[in-house]
C-alpha cells in the first residue's frame, strides 16, 4: 500500500536517503494546502460547491517510455497525462501526488524530472502535496485533485443521438514520434522533431475542457488511442458512430507520413494523442469554432453519434475494415 504523503525512509535509494532526495528535488510551497509535504497526510480543503476530480496514471520504463527518455520529458510527462484526465472532466487542476520506483538516486535524472514536473505544474499551478518514493524498476506515479460543479462535469455517458463527434489537435503524431524512436519509420529532420516532441511533451488540453462545459454532452481523452476511447463513449451511451477520417487534421509538414493507410493507423488507433474526443448538439458548431479561434487549437467534427455499430470511412468515402482500434495495455 503507497503511503499517503512522501515520508522518511532510511537508506532506500543509493547515495542519499529519501528525506533528503525529497527535501532537494520535490519540495515546494503548497499555499492552497493546509499541509503539504512532511507528515502521515496531506490536508486539502475543497471549495465549497465543487466536486473532487481525481485520477491516477503511472508510466512504467519499458512499457510507457523508453529507458534513454530525458527525465525533463518524463516529468513533464508524468503530469500531463493526469492534466490531460482532469481536461476531459471539465476539471480544474488544483494538488498532485507523486509516487516514484527508482533504481537508484541519480541526482542529475531527478534534477531533470523534477524540472520538468514542476514546469508543467506551474503552468496549472497545481501543488505538488505528497506521495512515495521507494527502489526498483523505474515507475512514474501521479495521482490528480481537481475540482469541478458537479453538475457541470464531462462525462462518457452524455452522447446523445444525432451529436456531432469532435476531436481537438493533431492526431497521431505521438505514435508515429514512437515509430521513429524504434527506427520503424523515417523523417526529415522538421518532421521528426514534431513527432517526437508531441509523444514526449503532450499539452493537456485543460482550458478545452473547461470550455466545453457549457457545450459538450461527453468527453473523453485520446490515450490509447481514437477508436478505442470513442468506444468507451459509445459503450458508457449505449449508441454508435460514424467517423470520416478524411476529416481528421495533419500538420503540412506530417501529412504525407499520416495520409497513406498505415498513417491512417497511427491517426485512428495510435494512442499517445492525450487530445480530447467530444460530442455535442449540432447547434454548437459555431461556439466551437469559436473555440477553435480562441484557444489557438484546430478542432475537427470527424463524424457523428448514431443508434448502433461503429463505422470508419476512408480517404475513398467507403467503410474500412478495422483490425485494431488502439492500445491494449495486457495484450499489446
């Protein structure tokens, strides 16, 4: 059982003890916490009206990461993917709680980790309040507070029939940046860095999300991928879906790698986007637009909601046959 906060343990990680790699590396000031780090429990106080949001993910070497990833990146990582969570609930960020496997204490990894961490959780001010750290295989652990109306919250149950399907961003730019780190796909320079880039530093689409609040009737972040976690939305609603990929956005400089059929596999089913799918009323297409303006973010309507069955059209306008619609984390 992970502790509740990030507490002393002595002599488990190489070179210095947990109290001190703590103290170094991941304490900060916690103004909005009663008390942050350096006892058996954080204390949080909620704001009266909200509901709590609250999520974990984890990032193990190996599965979620390779092991020669700029622990700046990892860190930067680690958060957004959690932000990301929050985006998709119409949630406000507000604390974080890292729990951290290391194989050993390596003062310039957790420099840049914690670098990277503390960056993007500026950017959201979300406080860092607590968590763990104990010696093993590399594994990233953050666990999320947010807050939200409780009425107000983005749910996978909302979708509705007749509601236009939206996706924000560019998708599969991630999997096709783990394509060119496995050497299975070669770019020009611009076009690998962009990948990459977009597979190591997602931006959690947070402000998004509370924009949607007021026109979206179910959302879901991209993480495994388009189709898979569509189909959450359409399994939670009881409905189905048509989606056109031709309406899917590329980068100029990424279209000829995404617009042949493998690249289509990368858009529809590549995972790592950590972009938001959402549905909403047809009579919300010029607030979203506007949205699309506001936020600087291209926002795509790439199908819509239907009483059953999930259908692709291809870049010929006709249904394709779909063998894989993401990432399976027990068979992938």
């Amino acid at each position: 059982m992970h502790h509740p906060v990030l507490t002393h343990k002595p002599a488990i990680l190489a070179a210095m003890d947990e109290f001190n790699l703590i103290q170094r590396f991941f304490t900060r000031t916690t103004p909005s916490a009663l008390l942050g780090i350096g006892d058996d429990a954080a204390l949080i106080q909620p704001t009266v009206g909200q509901a709590i949001a609250t999520s974990a993910d984890m990032l193990v070497e190996g599965r979620h990461f390779l092991p020669d990833t700029d622990p700046y990146r990892l860190g930067w990582k680690a958060l957004a993917v959690n932000l990301s969570d929050l985006a998709a609930m119409g949630a406000t960020p507000r604390w974080a709680l890292l729990s951290l496997a290391l194989p050993d204490a390596d003062p310039t990894w957790l420099s840049g980790f914690s670098q990277g961490f503390f960056e993007l959780a500026t950017q959201f001010e979300v406080e860092l309040i607590g968590g763990d750290t104990t010696r093993g295989p590399r594994n990233l652990s953050v666990q999320i507070i947010g807050e939200v109306p409780p009425t107000a919250a983005l749910r996978r149950d909302g979708a509705k029939l007749g509601d236009d399907i939206w996706v924000s961003g560019h998708l599969g730019e991630a999997a096709l940046g783990l394509a060119v780190l496995q050497q299975r796909v070669q770019l020009p320079g611009d076009a690998s860095r962009i990948a990459v880039d977009r597979l190591e530093q997602p931006m959690p689409r947070v402000a998004l999300g509370l924009a949607l609040r007021r026109v979206a009737h179910s959302a879901i972040d991209i993480s495994d991928g388009l189709l898979a976690d569509l189909g959450h939305i359409l399994e939670r609603s009881q409905v189905g879906a048509v989606v056109d990929a031709r309406q899917l956005v590329c980068r100029p400089v990424l279209q000829s790698a995404l617009a042949c059929v493998a690249g289509l596999s990368y858009q529809l089913a590549g995972g790592d986007d950590y972009e938001l799918c959402f549905t909403a009323g047809t009579d919300h297409r010029q607030a979203i637009a506007g949205l699309s303006d506001t936020l600087g973010l291209p926002l795509a309507r790439i199908g819509k909601i239907v009483p059953n069955g999930l259908t692709v059209l291809g870049m010929d306008g006709e249904p394709m046959v779909i063998s894989k619609t993401g990432f399976n984390h027990f068979a992938d």
